[in-house]
C-alpha cells in the first residue's frame, strides 16, 4: 500500500555520496573560506593540540596555493610540554606564519591573576586570552572546540557570538540554516568560529592517518614520570606536583589531549603508531575529555560555565 | 591499515527528530546511542549519579541528550542539540530538537541540513496536531526521508491494526503535502523494539529495524538532472614569483556537477567562459561535484569576486530583485511590511525591504490567514521582498541550497527569517492504488 519499503540491500548510495571524511573536510574548508570573505582579522587558536593542528592543516588546504590569510593565536599556560612548544615553532616557521601568544605566566607575574591552590591554569586562560582578542582586534577567532565533546558544546553554534567581554549567551546565540552562516557582530564583539563542530574524536585522528598529519610525540606511547591524582596519571613536573602523598612512578602512557600539565592527564597505552592509536580509540569507553580533563570534572556544568565567561 | 580503511569507507547522514517529551524521543534518542554502544562509560555513570542523586531507579537516558543548566532546571529541552553516533555501515549527525518551547523555529533549523526526519508518535495516540505540523514543516523543508516511528507499541499489545491505521493516515496526510518518502516503523524505545534489534513481539513487520533504515537510506541522488551552481566564496590569489598570474575562484558546490572544459556564465554580470581547471583541495579533477568545496579556474581573465555565482551556460538561472518566497520568522523581534534587511542568499547579501506579506500559514490545519501585518518569532508566512540588486534565484523546490536564504536585522546582526524561494508544499505525489496489496507491505 502506500508506506513505503526501505531498501536495506547494500549500494543504495550513488557514485555521489561523499565518504564521511570528505564531506567533513568540504565543511570546514566552507567555513574557513566564509570567514576569509567575511571578517577583517581573524586568527587561529593553536595550542599544538591535535585539533588546532587538524585545523590549521584544513586552512592550509582551502587557500592553497596561496597562503593562510590568517594568523595564529596561542594561550600560553606556562605549564606546556616542551615537545609541544617545539612543535609549534617548528610549524609557524615552516608555513611562514604569524604567532601571537598570550601568556598566563605573564599575568600571574604581574599580579593581575593569581594561581590557583591547586596548580590549575587552564580557567586561567580567559583574561589573557579575551584581553589579546581586544587589543589586537581580532574580529573571527577560530577554535578546535567539537559538539562531541562535552554536554554543553553539543549546542554549540559554528558561529558563536561572543560580547566585548568574550561571554557567550544562549539566548543571542543565532539559529544556523543551511549553510548560510551570520557573522555580523557590533565594534568590539568578536565571532568563535567552531570548524571542526560536526567531528568526533575518531573523525580527527582518521584524518590525521589519511592527510599523513605529523603530531607532537607526547600523543603516542611513552614512558614518562607520573603520579595518580584524581584517577589520572599527571605529569611531574616544575608546576606544582606531585604532593607529598603522591608517589611517582614510570608508567608507558601516551595523551589524548594537549593542555596544560596541571590537569591533562595520560592513558596507559602501548600505541606507537597512528593506526594503534586509533584501534585503541574505536575501542575506548571513556570520552578524551572525561579520561584526561580535572578542569571538567568540577562540577557538573563547569563547562557551561566556562564558555559563558569567554572560554574557548 | 585494516582499521583506518573500513572506518574510513563510509557516508555520513545528518538527520533530525521531531516529537514532544511525551512521545519519548529523548528516550529513543537515548536507546539509539546506548544500544548502537556510542554512549561511552564516563557519560554514562554520570547520567547514572544524577539519577541516582534525583532519587530515580534506572538512569534517565533523556539526561543523555539535555545540555544546559536551564534545560536541566527547567526540564525541557530548549535548543537543537547536536548528537554524533556511528555504526560500521555509516556515521551520523543527529539534530535532536525539541517538542515544546519554539518547536518550530527549531524544527526548521534542524531540518534544514537533514537528509531525513524522524517524526514520533505515541501508538496510543496516533496522529495528533502536532504531528500534523511536524509532518507540515518536513514538507516546507522538502526534506527527501520521512520516517514515522510509531512509539510505545508495548503499551497497545504490539497491535498491527493500530499501527497499520496510524501509518495509513500519516501517509496519506504527508503525501499530500509532497512528502517525497515515507517510512513507518514500528517501535518501543523504552523496551527497545525495532530500535537497533528487531522486536520479537511483531511477527507481522517485515520491514527494517529503525538503525538499519538510517543505515541504508540513500544520502545522496543522481546529480547528473540537477541545476549545477558554485557561489564564488573567496579569490585565490597568491601574486607570488611563481604563480604571479593564479586565480582561483573558490567555493563549495552547492548543487549538481561541474566539469573542466564546460562552457559557464558568471551571475549576476552575465560574462561567459570556460572552465579550464577544477583543484579539489590539492587534487587536480576534471569532474566535481555538491558538496565538495573546490577551486575553479577559467579561461578567461573575467572580473569575479565574492558573492558571484558560477553556472553551466546552458542552464542558468534568472535573476531577479523581487522574490515571493515562504518564511519561517526565527526571531523575537517581529517581521514588519516595509522593514529593511539584509538578505543573505549563497555567498552574497544584499540590501532589501519587506514588500508584503500576504498571508500566514497555520500549521494545525494549514489554513492561511490574509494580510496579517506582520509576523512573529515561529510563525511560517509568505513573504514579498525587493532586493537593492539582482539576484540570481532557484526555486527551492529545484535547489535546497540556492533556492534558500537567511533575513538579517542590519542595526543589531540578528537572524530575523529562514526563507525559502517559491512555493510552500510541493504538488502531492499521485495516490497510489491499493487494490493489488493483500496486506501492509513494509
């Protein structure tokens, strides 16, 4: 009668369909190409973490053979991996780029911020990172940030309003159609531009393995000095750890995510390669986030908090 | 490389739900992401503390899909949230939007990139006015899938008749507002019949569970009859010692297929040329095609810029500066007859003024009020406006992409308006005879 009968044979799909990767890709090169046309100066956020990294390879793609339009920003904790430092220096050299960095360490020196008692910067990283943005009139702000992440970024927009003082409120986010994107912001307002959105975790490290991304080593299996807090293995290190109760120990740990020493924890692995990385991710049942991240463990809402005072 | 390349050899579909709390999406939703095993160990005793802490038995899987802090205050869901899932056979991007507050602006928002839509019912229930309106906005959207899930079979005995009664009249509705596609399946989020396992109390479905349906709908058509278009995003201009002549006109292809050697026209100038080369990201093609983002390079040394839009010679559009087109007002602000705007439509926006706006669209019955004066935040109307330049349109009904377009507030940036060129519902499919079935053939 009239319902109609799905086809569940395989090939269904036309010569058309787009793999998920490259409609990924498509996407994000769309949105860096819109901000290009739209806004005056935008700037990357780059930590050296494996999603600026993706990001930054995606914007090499979409104005080539010219190069980015753009600069890059990086919120510079203090507590950073030497290998990850190495890292962006290396790359800002070779694709002749221009780096700003906001430094927290800076701030605290000066007293304008205080550290933490527990030896976290990371929600440290608003003032420096809002105060760059004003004083060098950056107009479009591309981050990593992805809607798999966390609770709160699911609702995310790919253009995120943002006011002078960096917040963001739910209620001026704007309704995003098609792919018609609205970046019109007053003198001051900034827009977050989120590429990478519609990706997982398994997305970018796929791509990484596809595109034959170079990452900092920390990402893979090594043997490293640690200490259990909270459930994580953290670093030791000049930042502040480990306590007197917490005793060191040599593990083969590799990373998930780069941020900053004080509250990014290692997995134990034994992944050495790109694809044993990926074996073990399509296998994990712990979100990056929820496995390596103290600063989202706070509280239940700690990352909607953090977004609403200007965090990335 | 095993992994990477089965991982790596799939599509992806992006599709959107629709239903209220009382239908049990959010318990679907949850079902689908803990039964398809993407809910992941962390997320899950967390649902599993909160519950517990309300003093709830069985972790409340709709706590999987609620974001913010208002939400969980208030209990309702009040923004498109966007969920990401994966099977071997396929990735998905789920809009989950909600049933109540603003339903529709948000409906409209998530069905905008939808390929398919989930339209929920409770079985004791059947098709109520809000599936009608649900089913209404799918069709304005033109959204190609429509699966109605009909939920909470459990709690009529697993009854054929009551699903075959409420799937008849649900497609009979749809068809005739041009739903292309329609597939009812029925199921029980709750005690997971038909959702990613097929269900051992309904003998009488032969059809496919809910996953394998998303699993093997096509995400993509046959291009080769489609309008092509690329709106001209950003110039590609190195200016340096070895390229100092390189232009490249970049954009992502909103529709159809382009091809090296074919003969184009650049709107709204009308200039003609030729393609002489497609770059896809690095790849030198002779074919692309929607929705690949490419650069272009033409015979012809022609002045382009942002905002242009590149077409096949033989099949371009006309342009226009007055278009009738069916809006969805998306703001609190009001939309007013003489308002000045901003117009985005592709890669351009231009100025323009609310001419008329002959009637409002009730979505319960789909009766039209004349005249109205003006419309307000999730009111669905007809719109007249003039634009400041020519722009060349399609009808959406053609060309999702290129017959849609954004109203903006020029004083404060808002997003006033989603709106859509042409004719609101597509003409309703022939009824299909019945006579030679001897039964539901699902």
């Amino acid at each position: 009668m009239t319902a109609t009968v799905a086809k569940t044979d395989e090939g269904t799909d036309t010569p058309y369909a787009l793999s998920h990767l490259d409609a990924l890709e498509s996407e994000a090169v769309h949105i860096f190409r819109e901000v290009a046309g739209e806004f005056e100066r935008p700037v990357i956020l780059f930590s050296g973490g494996k999603d600026s990294i993706v990001m930054l390879h995606l914007a090499l793609k979409a104005f080539a053979p010219a190069p980015v339009p753009f600069s890059l920003l990086h919120v510079d904790t203090g507590h950073n991996f030497p290998e990850v430092l190495e890292y962006r220096d290396r790359t800002v050299e070779k694709h002749g780029l221009r780096l700003h960095v906001a430094s927290v360490q800076d701030y605290i020196d000066r007293g304008v911020l205080r550290e933490r008692p527990d030896g976290t910067r990371n929600p440290l990283q608003t003032l420096p990172l809002t105060e760059k943005i004003q004083a060098e009139k950056f107009d479009a702000v591309f981050g990593g940030g992805r809607r798999d992440e966390e609770k709160a970024r699911a609702k995310e927009r790919v253009f995120s309003l943002r006011d002078e003082f960096s917040q963001w409120d739910p209620r001026r986010q704007r309704p995003e159609l098609w792919n018609l994107y609205n970046g019109r912001h007053a003198a001051g307002e900034h827009v977050r531009v989120f590429p990478l959105s519609n990706w997982t975790e398994l997305d970018v490290w796929q791509y990484i393995a596809r595109e034959g991304i170079e990452l900092p080593q920390i990402y893979f299996a090594h043997e490293r000095e640690v200490f259990n807090r909270g459930g994580m293995w953290l670093t030791a290190g000049e930042w502040g750890g480990p306590k007197a109760d917490e005793t060191v120990e040599k593990r083969l740990i590799r990373y998930r995510t780069v941020g900053d020493m004080s509250c990014t924890g290692a997995v134990d692995s034994d992944a050495v390669t790109l694809e044993q990385v990926i074996t073990e991710i399509a296998a994990s049942r712990l979100t990056e986030r929820g496995a390596t991240r103290a600063d989202d463990k706070l509280s239940e809402a700690a990352m909607e908090d953090r977004k609403r005072e200007g965090y990335f | 490389m095993s992994t990477i390349t089965e991982l790596t050899e799939t599509t992806l579909l992006r599709f959107a739900t629709a239903g209220s709390v009382d239908d049990g999406k959010s318990t679907l939703v949850g079902r689908l992401l803990h039964d398809s095993k993407s809910v992941l160990t962390d997320q899950l005793e967390a649902v599993q503390r909160v519950s517990a802490d309300r003093g709830q038995d069985a972790p409340d899987l709709a706590l999987l899909t609620d974001g913010l802090r208002a939400e969980r205050e208030q209990g309702i869901t009040i923004d498109v949230a966007y969920r990401y899932f994966a099977t071997p056979r396929r990735r998905f991007i789920l809009a989950d939007t909600p049933g109540h507050v603003q339903y529709t602006r948000n409906m409209v928002t998530g069905a905008s990139t939808a390929e398919l839509t989930v339209i929920l019912v409770d079985a004791r229930n059947g098709v109520v006015e809000q599936t009608r309106r649900h089913a209404a906005i799918a069709a304005l959207l033109r959204v190609p899938h429509v699966v109605l899930a009909v939920n909470k079979m459990d709690l009529v005995e697993y009854k054929e008749s009551v699903f075959a009664a409420i799937a008849e009249e649900f497609t009979a509705y749809a068809s005739e507002l041009g739903v292309p596609e329609i597939t009812a399946i029925p199921i029980s989020a709750l005690a997971g019949d038909n959702v990613v396992e097929p269900s051992a109390h309904m003998d009488w479905y032969g059809g496919p569970t809910f996953l394998e349906h998303l699993e093997s709908v096509p995400v993509a058509h046959d291009l080769s009859h489609c309008h092509a278009r690329l709106p001209v995003q950003y110039v590609i201009r190195p200016q340096s010692a070895d390229l100092p002549d390189y232009r490249g006109y970049a954009g992502q292809i909103a529709a159809g297929t382009f091809r090296v050697g074919e003969a184009v026209t650049v709107l709204p100038s009308g200039r003609a040329t030729r393609i002489s080369g497609i770059d896809l990201l690095g790849k030198p093609v002779n074919t692309a095609w929607t929705t690949q983002s490419v650069t272009v390079l033409l015979e012809d040394d022609i002045d382009i810029s942002r905002g242009d839009l590149i077409v096949p010679s033989k099949d371009a559009p006309a342009t226009t500066q007055d278009i009738e087109a069916t809006v969805c007002h998306v703001a609190d602000q009001p939309l007013t007859v003489g308002h000045r705007v901003l117009l985005k439509h592709g890669t351009r926006t231009v100025k323009a003024i609310v001419k008329d706006i002959p009637s409002r669209l009730t979505l319960d019955d789909l009766s039209l009020h004349p005249h109205p004066g003006q419309l307000v935040a999730n009111d669905i109307g007809r719109v007249k406006i003039r634009t400041a330049e020519p722009l060349p349109v399609d009808s959406y009904a053609d060309s999702r992409r290129t017959g849609s377009f954004i109203l903006i507030d020029p004083a404060d940036g808002t997003t006033l308006t989603a709106g859509m060129v042409g004719e609101s519902f597509a003409a309703p499919e022939p009824v299909k005879d019945g006579t030679d079935d001897d039964g539901w053939d699902f």
